[in-house]
C-alpha cells in the first residue's frame, strides 16, 4: 500500500489519473477548509454541507453518478465518505462496478493496489458478515415472538366466534348474497370460512 505524506497530499494526487473528491461536515459551523486544502489537485470536488443528523446526501450521489471508469474517488477519511461498515461497502460496490478507485488519504488507502484492494474485500465481507447477523437476529425475533403466541401477516376478516356463527346462520339457511352484506365479505371469502362441504 502506497505511504502518503499528508505534507504532500497535493503532489501525490497530481500525479494519478482523473481525481474527484468528495468532502463531508457532519454538523453546522463545521468548515471543509482543511479536507479543501488536502484534496487540493483534484479535478473535481463535491462538498456535503448539510448536517450528519440525516441520511439525505445529495452530493454523494451526484459524485458517485459522475465518475467513471479509469477516474479515483478521492476522500480525506472513511468517516467523511460513509456513515457505516455496510454503507462504505455498498459504496465500494458500485466504485467497483463502475470501475473507479477509492484513495483514503489519511488512512492510507488506494484500491488500486493490491493491499488497498484486500482491505475493501475484507470490509465486503464484514458487511455481508453484518447483513447476515442482522436478518438472523430478525428472524429469531419472529421465532421467539410466534412462539409466544403474537400473529404475523393480515388479520383475520372474522374472529373465531364470528366464523361460527356465520356458519350457523348458513346452516339455517341464510343465503350467501345475505351473508356477504352481513359481514361485508365478497362471495369468495364467505365460501373459504363455511369451508370445503359448501354446495
């Protein structure tokens, strides 16, 4: 993995092929002069002004709608471009897909080289890691939650007693068009609670 001199931050991405930064504050009166001043040589700069107290931004995915094949996404710190292990990897996914490079430059971090490259495969799977967890974990919270009796799905139309006596008034011989104003049922749901021996 390339070493980077933060004294020479600006020379270094001078020297690589098409470089778009991208720059983040995550709360009001923060300013963006020092990451401006580190992503100096860039080509282009997005700038996220808005607080960290939203998901909403508009310039990541401007930026990351720009770049192209061959460009580098340039960022001063993982924290300034992602707001999670999950959503760093997504974005590693679509630099990936579109095949654009990621340079971290406090962190030392370039994609384009083999180290850089094994990292982010290793954040892959840590994201898949906690995607997996997190659906596990969801569905031993249904488990448990059915095993304690709490119903999933639609409600029921009728509640067990009104099925039957549905069933009895059927039996004495109310007709189904008289059922189905009754309840407010369609013919179809009407046939499915008398059920199967229904003419």
């Amino acid at each position: 993995m390339s070493q980077y001199d933060s004294r020479k931050t600006s020379e270094f991405i001078r020297d690589t092929m098409a470089k778009v930064g991208y720059a983040r504050v995550s709360s009001v009166g923060q300013s963006l002069d020092v990451q401006r001043e580190k992503l100096d040589g860039c080509d282009k700069l997005f700038e996220e002004k808005r607080s960290g107290t939203t998901d909403a931004r508009p310039q990541l995915k401007e930026c990351l709608n720009y770049v192209r094949d061959g460009d580098q996404l340039i960022v001063t710190r993982i924290d300034r471009l992602a707001r999670s292990t999950l959503h760093l990897c997504q974005i590693a996914e679509t630099l990936k897909q579109k095949g654009v490079d990621l340079v971290v430059l406090d962190q030392n971090i370039d994609t384009s080289d083999a180290t850089g490259r094994l990292l982010f495969n290793m954040l892959g799977a840590i994201g898949q890691f906690e995607t997996e967890i997190r659906a596990e974990r969801q569905m031993d919270g249904i488990k448990k939650a059915k095993d304690r009796g709490v119903q999933f799905g639609k409600r029921p139309a009728l509640s067990e007693d009104q099925i039957v006596e549905l069933r009895k008034k059927r039996t004495a011989g109310m007709l189904i068009k008289d059922l189905m104003a009754h309840y407010s049922l369609s013919k179809a749901t009407i046939y499915r609670y008398l059920g199967a021996n229904e003419p």
